[in-house]
C-alpha cells in the first residue's frame, strides 16, 4: 500500500486495497468499514473493491502462467 500527503481518488483507494491478502470476509468487512468512514456510497464501495481485487488476481496468475512457459 502507498501512504501520500495528498488525498487519493477512490481509484488510488481501491488499487491499494486489492493488495490485502486476506480471507475475503475480511476484506468485504474491510471495505465496508472503509467506505463509512470516507463518506462514500457502501454498495458501489464494495462492488468496485471486488472487482478490482479479482482483477488483480487474475492479473498474478497469468504473469505467473507466462513465467512459467518462459522457463
């Protein structure tokens, strides 16, 4: 995760909460949390943070994939 003295968009939020590896209970509760606190929309929060950590998992197994051909 990247810490700034700027504020982040909701983008820059969700690409640092992807990295989490925790069980995903954990993170929906994460996010949900999250989003109270920031003041933002809890369902739209929770549906984006999905997305983009199964995106970022998908994203590892394909590098992994391709390291593995490489090889």
């Amino acid at each position: 995760m990247h810490f700034d003295d700027r504020p982040l968009s909701s983008r820059a939020c969700m690409i640092n909460l992807r990295r989490l590896s925790c069980p995903a209970v954990a993170f929906l509760y994460i996010l949900d949390r999250y989003a109270e606190t920031r003041g933002w929309d809890v369902d739209d929060t929770l549906l984006r943070g999905t997305f983009f950590r199964l995106a970022f998992g998908r994203r590892k197994q394909l590098r992994k994939r391709f390291r593995h051909r490489k090889g």
